[in-house]
C-alpha cells in the first residue's frame, strides 16, 4: 500500500514538473514586436525586419503596432511576452521603461550603447570600409568628425583602418560650431586625392540643415570622397550611403535577443553589419570611378534613378 | 451757371438725357473699379514684393549659417552675390551674435547703420518711403523630422534653437513704386479706354433705340404745328409701340369728332341762315308794324287833338256864357269837362311825342339856355303840385355854371316829369331837387321820399306804357309813357338818366346831360 502510495506521489510530482515546463516553454517561445505604424515607404522597413525576425524567431511573433499617439499603459497590458523586440524611436519610447522586467532588444533606431540592448541603424565601421575600399579603392586617409552619440563606433573604425591600412583621422567635437570649424579646417589643409570623409549617422557631425550641404558641396569642389551611414546622402551627393538589409536586421536582433538572454540580460548594443548600398554614379563618375556592369548591378539603389 | 446747365440738359431729348446719365454712371463705375483695382493690385504686389525680400533675407540667414560657424567670410561669399544678384537688394550683410559685422556688401543708409534688431523670426526692422530694412536671425535649427521617415531618426536632444548671427538687407523700394506707378497708369489708360468706347457703344446704341421715339416726336410736332390728324409709325420698343398706338388713337378720334363737329357746324350754320332770314322778315314786319302804329298814334293824335281842342275852346266860351247869365250851378260842371278834356290833351300830346320819337321825327334844337330862368320856370310848376300832397320842396343848387347848350323844351319837360312824378308818389313827404356840374356836363338830381321802387320795378320803369303796378296805376293817375318820354328825350341831347330807389324810402332820380 505504501508502495503504491509512493508511486502516485512520484507520477504526481511528475506531472507537475512536466505542467509547469510546458508553461514556460510556451510562454518563452513567444516574442512581441513593437513597431511603429507609418506610412509607405517607410511601412516596408518594419515589415522586412518583421519577416527577417519571423525566418529567424522558431516561437510566435506577436506584432503590435503603435499609432501616432496612443496610450502608454494599455500598450504594457497588451504586452503579454517576456522577449520583446522594439522598432523605431516608438518602439523605443515604450520599452524605455520596461526593459529591466523584461528582455528587449531594440532595432531600426540609432542606438549608442547605454542600458538597453539592440542593434543600431548606424551601419558598423568595418562594412562601410569594406565598401569603401571596393568603390574608393585608391583612398588611403578616412576623416572623420565624431560627437559622443557616434564616439562607441571609433573603436572598431580605429581597428577596421588599421587592418585595411588606411589611416583614420577622427576629430571629437562637441557642438555644430566646433563641427563646423573642424570640417573648415579639414578642407583647408586637404589637397590630396586620396582623403575620404566619413559622415557617420550622428546628429551634430551630419546635421542635415547646416554641415551636410556645405560638406557635399566643398568636397564636390575638392573631389573629396564622401560617404555615409545614412542612406539619404547618396541621394545628395555623397558617393556612397550605407542601406540596412532589413531582412538580415530582423535576424541579427532575434540573434542578439538569445545573447542577451544567455548573459542575463547584459545590454550589447551592436552596429549595422549587414548593409546595403546605395550609390551616386554621377557622383562616382565626378571622381573618375567607372563601376564595371556587374558591380552596379550588386547596388541596392543607384542615383541618379 | 449750374442752374443754367442743368436747366439746359432737362430741356434736351431724353435720349441725351439717358446718354448723359448712362456716361456719367459708367465713368463713376469704371473710376470706381479702376481706384479698387489699382490700390488691391498694388498692395498685392506690395505684398509679394515683401515676401520676396524676406524670403531673400531668411534665405541669406540659412545660407550663413556655416559661414558664421565657421567664422570664414569667403564661405559668405557665394551667398552675399547671390543677394546681391537681386536688383532691389541695395544692401546686405551678416552680423555675429554680438552685432559685429561678419560681411557687409553695398552702402547702407546712414541711418540705420548702426541699428540692430533683437528678432527670432524674420522681420521688417526698419521701414522708410525709400526701403525696407529686413532681419533675418541666423539659426542653428533643432532636427525634428515629423513626418514618418522620422521615425528611423535620433530622438530630440537640443533643446532649443540658437541664434548666432543676423543676416539684414536693404530692400529698395523703388521698383515696387516704379511698378505701382506704371500699374496705375495702365488701369487709369484701361479704364478711360473702357469709358470711351462703353460711352461710343451707348451712344450707337441708345440712338438707335430712339429713333421711333425721335419719329413718334416729329409727328406729334407736325400735328401740332399743322393742325393735321398725323399717324406714326408703330416701331420700336413696347412702350413707343404703345405710346405710337394711343397718339395715333387718339388722332382717329379726334379726326372723327372734328368731322362731327363740321357736321354740326353746317346743319347750325343752315339753321341760323334760316333763322336769321325768318327774323329778319319778322323784325322788318314788327319795324313796319311799328312804324305803322307811330304814324297812325301820330295821325290819331293829331285827329283827336282838334276836335279835343274845339271842345275846350267851346266850353271855355260856355262856362263864359254861363257866368255872365249867372248858372254857376252848371259852371262846375264845366270845369270838370274842361278839366277831363285838359287832361285827355295832355294824354294825346304825350302819345304824339312818343310816336315822333319812335318814328324819329323829333327836332333837337340846341341853343344856350339860362339855368336860372330853367329853375325859376320848374320851381312855379311843382311848388303847387307838392303842397297837394303836403309835401315839401326845395332845390339845391351847386351848379358854378350859369348856361348851358342844350334843348330847352326837353329838358324842361323831362324835369318837370320827374319832379311831377316825385310830387305825385309821395305824401307827407319831401322833394329835393339838386343841380350839380362839372366840366363837361350838369347833372340833376331829383329826390323824393315817397313810395319808392323795387328793383325789378327799377328795371321796367323806362318802357313804355309801364307804370309799376295796376294798382298804383289806379291810385296814381297817369299813361306810363312819362319817363319812357324822358328817357327817349335825354338820349337825344346825348343825355343819361338812371334811377336808384329803396321800396317804401324813396327814389333818386339823376339826369346827366353834356353842358355844351
């Protein structure tokens, strides 16, 4: 009797193990993508990063889309997961205050390494000099005028430089004003050809109202490469912008979103590895780079259209 | 001289009445939208002008921006000969935050080189007949992106804009007056073509539109002046179609009336040719009736005249005899023949005058005649014949003449028939006889205080036979043919005699006759 009583006891016990794990297992292979909802083409963004997280994510993929105004308490009671992703800066006014309970990553944001996790839209140092040396291949200086929004991506732009052997001249500035003489400067002491000038996705050193349109024009004058990570440049001028493949970005933060749950939640913030190019071949051709065929047909966007 | 005008235009057609007031209405209209037109096309461009300068001077601002920053002048430069390019710019510059100047190109005006503007937006500083003086702070803008492709962006990290200089350009305005003034021009030049050939138009126009009313007007005239029953023409508008049909209307009814009328004017003048013959057959009869009766009043009279006459003359020879044999018994009674007999001469002398004065074959003789003896001679006829009936007399005499010429017996028995009258119709009463004279003629009054007439009686008195009543006529002996003999008499001496008499308070009687 004692035996039999020992035997419910243990297949007792056994079930509730088994009820409880399947309840976790559930609850941990569902994840909530916040994303903001906006109109085309901007809307194609977010629904290429959602299908890159949907390839990648093995669990559910719960969406919730933040209009333009809405109510932050009812967005936490409808946020149900413990694994959310957060897209744009909607997606990250949410998760601000939410990202020490839960495991978030953020994306398609301009994130500086800081509490919170994610990958940054501010396209990672080693990508673009890839680019670079495969479009600009005889620049041999990389300039650039960094704020502390941008100054986390120095490092690797440091080493990236070194491993390529170029040399990278990077200028820390605090303000527009000091931005502003510091490209003065630049372009006064700048005579040689093989100089490039790095506009890194940073407010203050690319501000698009004042430094960007004085930058592209002096260094149309000059014959100064320009390239950025911010895909409007190529549009502007520059002769290379960096574009997210955002199916990849989708991936890489369902990737990021495991690290960070593995390291109990240690924020890494991680620039954009997978990028795309956009390219100016009028900009190009100004220069005197002639792109042969079938490395055109590799560009993501070619400008002028 | 207004009246003058204005008279003159009410007394022209109504055609340059409408042409004037239509002209007048118009020029008005036509200055009226001109002045509107002109001042909101002027202010409009005024306007843009404006607009235009601040959009260069703001456009300066956001192109000094690096400049500034930089604190490199040739950076500036592009943008100063940008400024420049415009024709109305006559002056810009940059100024540092602290109103140093940064660049400066073109001459400003001396008084308001040294002004500085405390402006966060774009903004007139200064404005003169001349220029506009505009300040455009230079601004480092905060980046926020509210469209979507902001959503991929930083979020906000400055907080708000800084001002680090002043862009500030002179604005002529002398293109905007040249243009305005030109403008202006053109309207006015539009607007009095617009008049003139609105005005030309009107007149073609409102001529035409009067030519029946113009047609309808000569006719009216010519009728008027010829007396003739015209017919106009039915042309035109409604109203002169109307106005054509109620003349021409009128004209048929005239015509008819006028051909009624001579109609009536004939068969009258017929009537009146037959009457006037029957009259005049009927007045020549009653003329030789009359003549006639005078002849044979006349010859009568003088029949009766001469047995009446023996009688007297017979019974005065009778009462002679009687009185020498002593029978005055029978003497009364002859008295009463002679009397009668006196009396029915008296009537038949006074039926001879009258028919001689019908028949016209009474003598006028004038010769001077002594106004006293006249009185004197009437004065011892009435006096008894007043005291008859108690009766008193007397005679006033205001005449300043002492003779006239005139016919004496006439007068003489024209005022003794009057007075005799007076003397006759009134009792208790009295007689006042009256001479008056002036220049040319002498007048004589003969009052009394008898019975008096009424005015019917003052109406009849004068014809024959006509005594005022058959009553009196029995109280009162006569024929009725005394003053009608008056009458008759004081005519012929180119006399007048009229009468004035209030029924039961006498009569005035007044001979008016010429004193040569």
């Amino acid at each position: 009797m004692t035996h039999i009583k020992s035997i419910f006891n243990y297949f007792f016990l056994l079930s509730l193990l088994f009820l409880s794990n399947y309840s976790y297992s559930n609850i941990a292979n569902k994840v909530t993508v916040i994303y903001p909802d906006i109109n085309a083409p901007y809307d194609k963004i977010f629904s290429q990063i959602i299908e890159g997280i949907r390839s990648e994510f093995k669990g559910e993929v719960i969406t919730l889309k933040l209009p333009r105004t809405f109510d932050r308490q009812k967005v936490f009671k409808n946020i149900s997961t413990k694994k959310i992703i957060a897209l744009g800066k909607r997606g990250m006014g949410i998760v601000k205050d939410i990202y020490q309970e839960k495991s978030v990553v953020v994306g398609a944001f301009p994130l500086t390494p800081n509490k919170i996790s994610g990958v940054s839209l501010m396209a990672s140092p080693t990508a673009l000099f890839n680019s670079l040396h495969e479009l600009a291949p005889q620049v041999k200086i990389i300039n650039v005028v960094y704020s502390k929004s941008s100054a986390w991506l120095m490092e690797e732009a440091k080493e990236e430089a070194k491993n390529k052997g170029i040399t990278l001249k990077a200028i820390p500035v605090e303000d527009i004003k000091m931005a502003v003489q510091a490209y003065n400067d630049l372009f006064k002491n700048t005579k040689s050809k093989n100089v490039a000038i790095w506009l890194p996705l940073d407010p203050i050193t690319a501000n698009e109202k004042i430094i960007v349109p004085a930058i592209l024009e002096k260094a149309w004058e000059k014959k100064i490469v320009v390239f950025s990570s911010k895909p409007t440049h190529a549009k502007r001028g520059a002769l290379f912008s960096a574009l997210p493949d955002n199916e990849s970005l989708g991936k890489q933060l369902v990737t990021l979103m495991k690290t960070v749950n593995n390291n109990n939640n240690v924020s890494v913030v991680k620039p954009l590895n997978s990028i795309q190019l956009a390219v100016n071949l009028r900009t190009a051709a100004h220069l005197g780079y002639n792109y042969q065929p079938s490395m055109v047909s590799d560009f993501t966007l070619i400008f002028p259209k | 001289m207004d009246n003058v005008k204005v008279t003159k235009l009410s007394e022209r057609s109504i055609k340059a009445q409408v042409i004037v007031f239509i002209v007048i209405a118009i020029t008005l209209m036509i200055f009226v939208l001109s002045f509107v037109t002109s001042s909101g096309v002027n202010q409009q461009y005024r306007q843009l002008m404006l607009k235009n300068a601040m959009q260069i001077t703001e456009g300066l601002a956001k192109q000094a921006v690096f400049s500034v920053l930089s604190g490199s002048e040739q950076n500036a430069q592009d943008a100063m000969e940008q400024v420049q390019g415009f024709e109305s710019v006559s002056a810009a510059r940059i100024l540092s935050d602290n109103y140093q100047p940064f660049i400066s190109r073109g001459e400003f005006p001396k008084s308001i080189q040294d002004h500085h503007s405390h402006l966060l937006s774009t903004n007139i500083s200064v404005e003169t007949d001349d220029f506009w003086f505009i300040t455009s702070p230079i601004v480092i803008k905060i980046e926020n992106n509210e469209d979507d492709s902001g959503e991929l962006g930083f979020e906000n990290t400055q907080v708000a804009n800084e001002v680090i200089g002043y862009a500030e350009v002179v604005y002529s305005k002398s293109h905007l007056i040249e243009a305005q003034t030109q403008l202006t021009l053109l309207i006015a030049l539009v607007g009095l073509i617009s008049i003139i050939i609105l005005s030309f138009v009107m007149h073609f126009g409102l001529v035409k539109l009067f030519i029946p009313l113009r047609n309808l007007a000569v006719t009216m005239q010519l009728a008027e002046t010829t007396g003739e029953y015209v017919f106009a023409e039915n042309t035109g508008a409604k109203e002169i179609k109307s106005m054509a049909h109620a003349f021409n209307s009128m004209m048929k009814v005239l015509k008819k009336q006028e051909n009624d009328i001579k109609r009536h004017r004939d068969r009258l003048e017929s009537e009146v040719k037959v009457r006037t013959s029957e009259l005049i057959e009927a007045r020549d009869a009653a003329l030789t009736a009359s003549r006639h009766k005078s002849e044979f009043i006349a010859n009568m009279s003088h029949e009766l005249r001469t047995p009446i006459q023996s009688i007297i003359g017979y019974g005065e020879l009778v009462t002679e005899e009687l009185e020498l044999e002593g029978q005055f018994d029978l003497i009364d009674d002859m008295d009463r023949i002679a009397k009668n007999s006196q009396r029915l001469l008296n009537m038949i002398n006074s039926l001879l005058n009258l028919a001689k004065v019908e028949s016209g074959k009474v003598d006028v003789s004038i010769a001077e005649v002594d106004l006293e003896g006249l009185i004197l001679t009437i004065s011892d006829t009435i006096s008894p014949l007043a005291s008859r009936n108690n009766n008193t007399f007397s005679i006033v005499q205001n005449q300043k003449v002492s003779t006239l010429q005139t016919d004496k017996e006439k007068v003489e028995q024209v005022l003794i028939n009057l007075l005799s009258n007076a003397c006759k119709f009134t009792e208790n009463g009295e007689i006042i006889f009256t001479i008056n004279n002036s220049e040319n003629f002498i007048e004589f009054i003969v009052k009394d205080s008898g019975i008096g007439l009424t005015k019917e009686q003052q109406i009849y008195i004068f014809e024959e036979f006509r005594q005022v009543d058959s009553s009196q006529s029995r109280k009162f002996s006569g024929t009725g043919l005394g003053l009608a003999i008056s009458k008759a008499f004081v005519e012929l001496i180119n006399g007048t005699i009229i009468v004035e008499s209030e029924l039961g308070k006498g009569s005035v009687f007044v001979v008016k006759i010429p004193a040569q």
